[in-house]
C-alpha cells in the first residue's frame, strides 16, 4: 500500500523545501511537544486532514486553499498515505516530506519548541 501511494504522490527531500511549499505537520500533540515543530508548519492532526484540505467540506481551514501542501509525519510513512488520499481528493500537487519530523531534524533545518495546543484542532495558521 505504501509503493503505491508514493507512486502517485510528489515526494521532498527537507533540503529540496522551498518558500513555495506549505508544510502540514501530522503529528500528535505530544509528539510535538516533545520533539518541537518546524517553524513555519501548520498543524492539522491526521484525524481531520481531509476535510480541514477540502474546501467544500464546511470544516475547511482556508489557511491550506490553493496551497501546494507537504505532509510531515515523523519518519515519513503515515504522511505518504496521507498525502495519497489528499490527490484522491483532488489536491494534486499534495506531497510528503521524506523520512519525515525526524530527517528534517537530522539535516540541521530549523526546529522550534511547539507552541501549547489551542483552539479547533488542524484550524491554525502556519507556525
């Protein structure tokens, strides 16, 4: 399932991101907390991705409309079937970044201290 879902998804190494990209962080709140957040991301919890991205959905965060959005998980599998069923959806430029929260980290990107969790979960802007 996970060969197939990457065959029809664009898939980024965390030094090939760019200013053009919108990066959607999947994780938990907890795992957040615990390993910080990449300054800039937009946490939407993986329960509620879908209609947060479908605009049409009346649960939409207007914040990922238009946007080419990149999925963060942690080690970049959750978010590869992720981002499958965003172009399911019809969100075809939607992504994932490869080895996911924990690769990013690894190539010395920027990392913050997670902000503490409020509102509408997957309702916030970016980071």
């Amino acid at each position: 399932m996970l060969v197939e879902a990457r065959a029809r998804i664009a898939r980024y190494a965390p030094d090939e991101i760019g200013a053009d990209v919108l990066l959607v962080d999947l994780r938990s709140n907890d795992e957040r907390a615990r390993d910080g957040i990449i300054p800039g991301s937009v946490h939407v919890p993986r329960s509620v991705l879908e209609w947060r991205c479908d605009q049409e959905s009346g649960y939409a965060n207007p914040v990922l409309a238009g946007r080419r959005l990149v999925l963060v998980c942690a080690h970049g599998h959750s978010s590869s079937l992720a981002a499958a069923s965003l172009v399911e959806l019809g969100l075809h430029d939607a992504g994932d970044l490869e080895g996911g929260f924990e690769a990013w980290r690894d190539a010395g990107l920027p990392v913050v201290a997670a902000p503490e969790p409020h509102g509408t979960p997957g309702m916030g802007e970016p980071e």
